[in-house]
C-alpha cells in the first residue's frame, strides 16, 4: 500500500488493535502512540495492545492508550514489526488471526499482513505514520510528542547515516505543531542512570577487537548487569554504545537473555552490510543496523556472529 491507500484504509475501518514488537524501542512504541491518538481524534475506537514490556522511559507515551481486558478489536494494525518472530507473546494471537495492516520500514519485512505499508528508505517508521496521519488530518502536538520520539531514537537524534533532509522536513514539521523538543531530547539523549554508566565502563574492561579495531564485540551477560546494578531501563540503546569508538567500523552488542539464549545487535559504517549478516542468523534489519536472536551461551553467539561477518566480508 502507499501512504495515500493505508490513510484511506484507516478511514474506513474502525475498533483498532494496535501491536508492537517485543523489546520495543522508541520507534515501536511511537509510532503506535502517535496512531492511537490520531485514530481517536478522528472518532475511531483504538487501543494499543497490553504486554509491550515498554521500559519506563518510554511508560509514558502509552498512559491512557492500551487495550482494556476482553478488548475484541475489528482492525488489527502492527507498527515496526518486520519479522512473526517480533511478534510479543500478547501480539501473537493476533497473528495467528491475521494482521491486516502492517506499517514498516524494513527492508527484511516478512510480508505477513493482509496489507502492508512498506518504504525501506525511512529512516523510522515514525516517518510513514506522520505522513499517513498527516493524510487523516491535521497533527497535533499531542500525536507529535510520540512520533517525534519515535525519529528520533530511530536515528540516533538524527546522527545515523539513515538520515535524510526528510527525516529532518519531518522532525521540523513536528516541531511546528507546538511541539517543545527540548525535554525530549534531554531525557532519551542527554542522560544517564549511574548503572548505565558502569554497564559502559565494564563493556569497555571486557570488550573484544577484532581487525585492528575495525570491529568491537561486547558480550554483555546478566552477571554483568547485575554487577553494575543494571535494569533494563538502563540499557536503552546500548547496541550504540560501541560505534562511539574511534576507528570501530562494525560493532556487535551480545545481550544475554534470561530465557535462555543471546540477542546480539549489529551496527556498521564502513560498508558491511549489517542485515545481511544477520540474515545468515535469522535475523535482519537495515544496512547499517541489524539484529537476531540465536542459541546459546555468550561465547557461542560470539564465534556465531564473526562467522557470518566474515561470510558476508568474503562475498562482497
């Protein structure tokens, strides 16, 4: 679908279920805030789906916005979700249903929706939802705040090489609802907790570099957490932690999880492309970030992912 048919879409449905992927990020959980109050400032019935396991820097934007107990929507909507595998253990049921809109901006999108809203060339997904809402009626500051928040996580505050003049025409027209950036900005990019900052002092003790730097492991277990005293609000973004290193061109952050098993996030600048290697893993995402969920201890997901980065090194 184009922008024009999903707005048109949403105009003639109603009783909205909207669902995000598991781990949500800003972008995730932006977008489907933003939808949600533009759908109900058009009179719609829209609720966000429970179970989002949203971190509380991100609580907020949903307060008031998820479905009630028994909630039996019409229209099932999924935001940022690409792969089934992304699909919350709430969300699921409604897959096995049928999504029948999804709104993305992935270029590994699975194609699991009756319709789909796809534009790999965003940088967020907050993007398209603007310009679908933005086709709805006016924004208001109200549905801006979210998607702000959703752009400007997704690019890192707009330092991501996925930038485009767009994405900045995008986050500038947000701004002129109303909208005050500033304590946004302050709060998703300009502070840390205490525990944070020791997760990130012990990542840089325990790191490992590969390529005469080019390329920086982090495997990040639980006792590690632990010893910094480290929740997962804390660890928001951590996957961008190591590209702040000078000379890394691939960085991987090795998150384990306590269900067993290793989340490892992939970004790069130097021309690796980081949704191929996931891929070999199961995985996907974008050029420059990518990410997959493998098997396995630490060390295992490590000599994993060094594999598939030297498969993809040796084909291009």
């Amino acid at each position: 679908m184009t922008v024009t048919e999903a707005a048109a879409f949403l105009r003639e449905h109603d009783n909205y279920l909207i669902l995000t992927h598991k781990r949500p990020d800003g972008d995730t959980i932006g977008c489907a805030a933003g939808l949600c109050r533009g759908l109900r400032g058009l009179g719609k019935t829209a609720h966000i789906c429970p179970g989002t396991g949203a971190t509380p820097i991100f609580l907020p934007y949903l307060e008031g916005l998820m479905a009630p107990e028994g909630f039996a929507p019409d229209t099932v909507v999924s935001v940022d979700i690409a792969a089934r595998s992304l699909f919350t253990d709430a969300g699921r049921p409604w897959l096995e249903r049928g999504i029948d809109l999804a709104v993305d901006h992935h270029p590994s999108q699975e194609f699991f929706a009756r319709q789909t809203c796809l534009d790999a060339g965003r940088a967020a997904c907050g993007e398209l939802i603007y310009d679908i809402l933005k086709e709805l009626g006016p924004v208001t500051a109200h549905m801006a705040a979210p998607l702000y928040v959703a752009i400007a996580t997704d690019t890192g505050c707009f330092q991501y090489s996925s930038t485009t003049a767009a994405t900045h025409r995008t986050a500038a027209a947000l701004m002129d609802t109303g909208l005050d950036v500033f304590p946004l900005n302050k709060k998703h990019f300009r502070t840390k907790t205490w525990p944070r900052l020791q997760v990130e002092r012990l990542i840089v003790e325990r790191m490992h570099r590969y390529d005469g730097g080019k390329i920086a492991v982090a495997p990040v277990s639980l006792s590690l957490m632990e010893e910094a005293g480290a929740v997962e609000g804390d660890m928001e973004d951590i996957a961008a932690f190591l590209g702040q290193i000078e000379g890394v061109e691939t960085s991987v952050t090795i998150r384990e999880l306590a269900e067993g098993g290793c989340k490892l996030s992939v970004r790069t600048s130097g021309g690796l492309n980081a949704s191929s290697v996931c891929a070999l893993l199961g995985g996907g995402g974008h050029a420059a970030a990518a990410g997959c969920t493998v098997p396995g201890g630490l060390a295992e997901a490590e000599a994993a992912i060094l594999a598939a980065i030297r498969q993809v090194q040796a084909e291009a």
